[in-house]
C-alpha cells in the first residue's frame, strides 16, 4: 500500500511538472489569432474602410494586422494547439496557415494577430465564427515569442 501510495505521488509530481514545462516552455508564447472584414463593426473609422491596408497595398486574402513591432510584408504562420484550432483553419480559413502582415489596428497590440476575412469568404460572419484562439505563430519562418 505504502508504495503504491508514493508511486502515485511520483506519477503526480511528474504530471505536474510536464504541465509545468509546456506553461513555460511553450503556452507562454501564445499569441491571441483573431479575425476581422472591412466593416463598420470591425474598422469602426470610416477613413481606415477605403478599401487599402495600414501598408498602402489594396485589401487581398491572405493579409493580417499585426503590432507595429512586426514590420509590413513579414510572413506569419499558424501553428494549431488543438484538433480544433486544425479544423477551423481548415473549414473556416480555407486551410490558409500562412498570412502576410499587410495593416494596424488600436487594438492589435503585443501578442496579437488579427486575420483578415473578405466578403467573398465570409466577412463579418466568418470572424465571428473564428472567435478568439490562443496559439504560438510563426514570424518569417521563427516561432514567435
Ligand atoms: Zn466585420
């Protein structure tokens, strides 16, 4: 008995410091993914919904805002934390993982990343279907931090 006692304990201790680990480690590193279209509920400054990104380049598919900190042009890729977060890039984003940061928004600060959704893909709808994920990106080929 005493022994299954402190095996247990161990198995305790080890889960504990796996997830201990992966806090540091890695979950620490998230980044906030959310999505946004070129509407008065998402770009609710009439003069940033001239149809251009912060960049100067036109709005496209495949475009993202992001902190001033990540320069215009820099490549950002998803990196899914979940079966989930797998299934809505998938079904959501078309299976897009790679982004462009092509624009800025007042709230797109730090460890965020706002993916934007044309009309033809969903717009308004599809953001809000997206939600809010917490999820580590790639910057240029590098796993943020
Ligand atoms: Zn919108």
């Amino acid at each position: 008995m005493n022994r299954l006692k402190r095996k247990i304990i161990h198995f305790v201790l080890l889960l504990f410091v796996v997830w201990a680990t992966y806090q540091i480690a890695w979950a620490r590193y998230f980044y906030i993914v959310t999505a946004y279209c070129n509407c008065p509920v998402c770009i609710n400054i009439p003069k940033y919904r001239d149809g251009y990104f912060a960049s100067g380049k036109k709005l496209y598919w495949g475009a993202a805002a992001a902190d001033p900190a990540v320069p215009f042009g820099a490549k950002i890729e998803l990196v899914p934390q979940s079966p989930k977060d797998f299934l809505d890039i998938l079904f959501l984003l078309r299976g897009r993982f790679k982004y462009r940061v092509e624009d800025r928004g007042g709230k797109i600060k730090g460890r965020h990343i706002d993916l934007y959704i044309p009309k033809s893909l969903g717009g308004h709808k599809k953001a809000i279907k997206w939600g809010k994920k917490r999820m580590r990106i790639k910057i240029n080929g590098e796993l943020a931090r």
